[in-house]
C-alpha cells in the first residue's frame, strides 16, 4: 500500500479543493487499530461512555458554520440541506446517551436456581458486552448522518465500543474536521482520543477488515464495494459481522383506485421523492408500478411535469456522475423500455437533470423469467441518481408477476384509494402483505425518502439492501454490537453489577420471568 495524496474536490467544478492527507498504509492500519483496541477499557463505564456522547454532540454543534461549509463545497448537497443533516447527527449522539444511561440496551435477565426441578435449574444471569473494535465505513451521500459522526459510530460508542473509521473520498476534509470534533469530545469526558480514529484509502478499508482486531464491520454503500468487504469479512479466520447497508430499489405500487382519485397530486409527490438531493438517497423510488390507462396517464403526466421543473444539479463526485449517466444508457438500451423524459449530463456547473424510464410490465416480467431471481439486470438494480423506472401494469397478475422478481430493499410503498387505506377494500392489505417479504419498512400512502431516528425505526431489508436483518438507524442499531454472556452459578460477589441481586445500577431486568422495573420507578 502506497501512501498516495487525498484530494478534496469541487464537484461543482470538478478541481482540487486541498489537499486532506495522505492514503493510510497498512502500518497504519495496524497502527489505527491497535490505537483504538487500547481505549475499550476506558470505555468500559456506562456514565462515561453518556458524556462522550453528550459532549461529541456539543462539539458537532459549536462546528456547525464550519462542518456545514466544508462538506458543501465537497458535496454540493446545499447548506440548508447539511444544517438538517447534521442536526439529525447530533441528536443521534443525544439519543444514544438516553440509552446508554437507560440501560435497557443490556439485557439484563436473570432465572434464579429452582432446585425443585428435574433436572434441578442452576442460577443463569444474562446482559450483553460490547464485541470489541468497530471497524466503521463512511457513506457518500450523508457526509454527517452516514459517515464519521453518523449512526454507525454513535451506536458503537454508545455500545462501548472504540471505532476506527474509514473516511469516504467524496469527503475527506468534512471526515477529518468531524473527527477532530469527536476526538476533542472524547478528551473533554477523560477518554483516549484515540476512541476514534480516522484512516483514509481504498486499501486502507480493504485492510481495516481484515484486521485481527476488528470485531465487526457498519458500511453504507453500493453492492458491490459492500459485498466485496463483507466476504471478506467472512473469509477471514475468525469471521467477524458485516452490518452492510447496500443498493435497494424501494419499490412503489400505485393501486388503480389512487391513480384515479390523486393521480396529479401522486405524480407531484413522486417527482420530488425521486429528486429529492439529486436523487441520491438510498431509499429512492427506483421503480413504480402504475396502473395503464387513463388514470396512469395522468399520473405520468404530472409527474413528467414537476420532472421538469426541477433544475439540474451536480452529484457528489465524479464517479457518482459517471456511474448514473451509464446507468441511464444502459436501462433506456433494453427492451421494450422507452425515455419520454431523458434525465443526464447538463454542462452547467456539471450538473444532472431528472429524467424517468418507462416499461411494460408484461414485458419485464417477461424478461424476468428469463434470469435468476432478482430479475434482469440494470431495471432490478439501483441507479443513484434522479431518475426512476415507471412500470405499467394492465391488472393484480401483471402487477404480482413483478412483484415476485424483485429483489430485496429497504422501502416498499403503495399509493391507495380511500376505501382500500380504510380497509373496506382487501387490496390494501393484501398488498402489504405481498411487500412485506421485500422490505424493511413499508409506507402507506407516504413517500420513503426521509428516515425519522426512533426506537421503533429499521432501516435494513433482505439483501442487497442490507447484510443482516439489523437496523442502521434507531436506538436498536446499538445490538449490531454487542454479544449475550450468561453466568451460571457464580457466587455474587463475582457478579458483575448489572447482575448482582438488589439491583445496584437500578437497570431495567428480567427477574423469573417478570419484567423488574428499575428502583427509580417504584
């Protein structure tokens, strides 16, 4: 591993902005690593572990003006946009603070001996403890959210869990600056700033993973980066858990009932779902089955109309912009597939402009059968950009022929009539229950772009929209790391607190059976 210069670049113009550092070498790696394992002591205190938390959350926030306008001249996504993001950043920070000093995350459960049994039933106390080293990988569209200060590093810290992170190219100055943010709160809480550390490199990931140290593995990104780390992760000597959130086609059904009662107020909130920050969320409307006929051609109207007022704007880097141009040519290249809005290369400020594709659905069920599951190619995969694949279909055995092809993501969605979202008509209910298997979270009569930070949240969804059934988003993102241990028959003093009768910590448990609410609550 060479250690070759990292740029910071304009996507706007596409010239060097600075540059950040060089590429991280695998004696850095090792180093990194080595670095980070040392703190899990440090870690070890959950009141500890709330400050840091708490603290990295003030530091993100007393950054704000500068974090917001690194990562806008890196990524263009707009300061308003950023503001919002980092907001969410810091409060997942806050968040996990709540939970850390909740306690619930743990576990604990507790079955006390019962010699009246046969056999007898020894005494077995159970909570979690943190996996070791996170290895975290940054994603490119939420340089805040996503990335260093993201979901993946809150959850690990908050879990006790050191983490070393891998900075993604599209900005290297904003994980730097966020990092130094993160490392400064671990040093206000009385922790080793090398809690966190930051490395930067393609190769540098590639060997972050295969570290012996390494416990387990968050990534946000495309398929096949993510599949590669993940089989890596698998064939190492020790496998470790790859949490992978990966491409996902969020598919979304129009029921004929809503196209005729909405159909222009459907297409409006469709085009700006698909172009919402260019395009590049990963739970973007890929594909929309829209009933034929009359009702579906309003729809498609408005939705080509509000299309078009959409001004063009630049993706996050190069290699965003060159893979969602190909990927255009290469969905409107196939059969049967028609471009009434050809969305692409704009020279201003090399810029992108929304477009849609649309297709039979007799024709892509058609061409379905012809392949493995998960369909034919380029129209059953993810195309990061602004642009979706309308799908008509003529009646329930065109629309749940495509259904049955398509491959597992993190949004499903359908638009329903009145009586159908009122359930006096079973089509609404039935076709969740067609979704259901395809997706982490299903939508009704909402829009999936937008992901709300709650305990009750999953973001995930059978591959390749994740590499688990774990959630990234939400207070249960923190089990990804973390393992169950039981003692059995250990005398008290031996405990450790959270299991020791009485209760010390006054943590939420199970005691026999029944919940045991902490002593604060009685």
């Amino acid at each position: 591993m060479s250690a070759e210069p990292v740029w910071s670049v304009d996507p706007r113009t596409g010239r060097r902005r600075e540059q950040v550092t060089v590429e991280t070498t695998a004696e850095g790696v090792d180093t990194a690593v080595h670095a980070a394992h040392a703190t899990r002591d440090a870690l070890r205190d959950r009141a500890t572990r709330a400050g840091l938390l708490r603290a990295a959350a003030g530091e993100l926030e007393a950054d704000r003006a500068e974090l917001v306008a690194v990562a806008d001249a890196e990524t263009a996504l707009g300061e308003t946009r950023l503001h919002g993001e980092l907001t969410r950043a810091a409060g997942q920070f806050t968040a996990f603070a709540e939970e850390v000093e909740e306690g619930g995350y743990l576990e604990a459960t507790i079955d006390h001996a019962d010699p009246g049994l046969t056999p007898p039933r020894p005494d077995l106390r159970r909570y979690r403890v943190p996996l070791g080293v996170v290895a975290v990988y940054a994603a490119s569209n939420f340089p805040f959210a996503f990335s260093v200060p993201g979901g993946d590093t809150a959850s690990a810290l908050a879990a006790g869990c050191p983490v070393v992170i891998k900075a993604h190219p599209a900005h290297p100055a904003t994980a730097r600056r966020c990092a130094a943010a993160l490392r400064r709160a671990a040093a206000r809480s009385g922790l080793p700033e090398d809690t966190v550390v930051l490395i930067h490199g393609f190769d540098a990931g590639a060997e972050l993973v295969r570290h012996p140290l390494v416990a387990a593995a968050g990534f946000t990104g495309s398929v096949g980066g993510g599949r590669a780390l993940h089989d890596a992760a698998a064939a190492r000597p020790v496998p470790i858990p790859f949490h992978g959130e990966l491409g996902s086609l969020n598919p979304v059904v129009v029921t004929e009932a809503a196209a005729r009662e909405g159909a222009e107020e459907i297409g409006a909130g469709l085009a700006g779902s698909v172009s919402l920050g260019a395009g590049q969320f990963c739970v973007k409307p890929g594909l929309v089955l829209v009933p034929e006929g009359e009702p579906g051609r309003r729809l498609e109207t408005a939705f080509a109309a509000a299309l078009r007022e959409v001004p063009p704007a630049p993706l996050l880097d190069e290699r965003t912009r060159a893979a969602f141009l190909a990927g255009i040519e290469a969905r409107a290249r196939l059969d049967g597939v028609t471009a009434p809005l050809a969305g692409g290369a704009r020279e201003a400020e090399r810029a992108v402009a929304a477009g849609y594709l649309t297709v039979p659905a007799a024709r892509l069920a058609e061409a379905g059968t012809d392949a493995a599951p998960g369909g034919p190619g380029p129209l059953f995969e993810e195309c990061f950009g602004p642009v979706t694949v309308l799908v008509s279909y003529r009646d329930t055995a065109e629309l749940t022929a495509v259904l049955e092809l398509l491959p597992g993501s993190l949004t499903a969605t359908v638009r329903l009539g009145a009586r159908e979202a009122a359930g006096h008509d079973p089509a609404g209910a039935e076709l969740l229950a067609q979704l259901a298997p395809l997706a982490g979270r299903l939508l009704a009569d909402g829009w999936p772009t937008g992901v709300a930070v709650t305990r009750a949240q999953h973001h995930g969804g059978p591959y390749p929209a994740a590499t688990s059934t774990a959630t990234s988003v939400g207070a249960a993102a923190i089990d990804r790391w973390l393992r169950p241990v039981v003692y059995q028959s250990t005398p008290e003093p031996l405990l450790p607190p959270e299991l020791r009768d009485g209760n010390p910590l006054g943590l939420p448990r199970r005691v026999d059976g029944r919940r045991e609410p902490a002593p604060s609550a009685n």
